[in-house]
C-alpha cells in the first residue's frame, strides 16, 4: 500500500465534519446537528467548488478552515429574484417550506433548479438562486476518513454511505 493512500484526490471517499457559518457569523448549518459526518466521492463536483479545491492533497484527522467566495460557492445571485408561485401549482401531498429546493421542467423540456424563498398565504415565492448564493462561506472541516472509492460508486458518480454500503 502507498504512503498516500489516504491523501484526498480523484476517487477517494471523503467523510467530513463541517460546520457552515455566513458572514454574519451564524452557524447555517452542521454535520454535528446530524451526529454523523458526511461522505462524498472527491472530484464528483457534489460538494461546492471551493470547499472541494480545498479538500485536495489534506488527509485524516486535519482539521482546517474555508473560506468560499460565491463564485466558488453557489454563485452570484442573478435573475428576477423570487417570484410568485400559487400553491395549487406544488402537489397537494408535499409539504413545502422555506429553503426548500426542487427542480422545474421549463417548457423546453430542461430542469430548473429552484428554492422557496418565502411563502405568503398561498403564494409561494420561488427564486433560481440557492438560498446561499452571493454569500461568502466559512466552512470548519474535520477529516474523519478517506477511502477509495467502490466501482460502483465510481460508477454512480457519489459516495454511498460512509462506508460505501449503503447503495441506491
Ligand atoms: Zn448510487
């Protein structure tokens, strides 16, 4: 076995501890909420840009902090801003909530990611812009451990579980 084995790079499983705080300070969310920490498959792109160049080459038990611009973080924030949905346009059976994301199919056929931004009576406000874009992020990361891979997450293009076997 190589010496680097359990360096972050392309194909390994990464499992993290991260506490997010914004520019003001606020925690927005931690994996320590959770009590468990999270996995992803490094280089997948399924975690945001900036925390994911930072996680390259760093091994386990480092501990560090993040700073993400939002052009390495969920973007700048762009388009109309929120717009009103009416309530009869959601399925009566989902329950909706503010910051909630989901994906609308324009008429072209392409899937538009979008978030609840606020919701008023039965008008519900959605923006294209993920609830943090625009913002700075701070992450606090703890690596708890790094893995290879299975073929088949490889194949999936993420982690499955922290210990790759909890498939779907
Ligand atoms: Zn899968």
């Amino acid at each position: 076995m190589s010496e680097d084995y359990s360096v972050v790079s392309e194909g390994k499983v990464v499992v993290f501890h991260y506490t997010l705080t914004d520019d003001e300070g606020e925690v927005v969310e931690t994996s320590k909420d959770r009590g468990q920490p999270l996995p992803y498959l490094h280089g997948a792109g399924k975690i945001v840009p900036g925390l994911e160049e930072a996680m390259e080459g760093k091994t386990v038990g480092d501990t560090f902090d993040v700073e993400v611009s939002p052009e390495k973080g969920y973007g700048e924030k762009s388009g109309p801003g929120p717009q009103p949905v009416d309530r009869s346009e959601f399925p009566d059976e989902v329950d909706l909530y503010e910051g909630m994301g989901f994906t609308a199919e324009t008429e072209d056929g392409n899937h538009l990611p979008l978030w609840i931004s606020s919701i008023e009576g039965d008008d519900i406000y959605v923006d294209q812009n993920h609830p943090l874009a625009g913002e700075t992020l701070y992450f606090d990361v703890e690596i708890i451990d790094v893995r290879d891979a299975t073929d088949e997450e490889i194949a999936h293009g993420h982690a499955h579980g922290v210990d790759g076997q909890q498939g779907h």
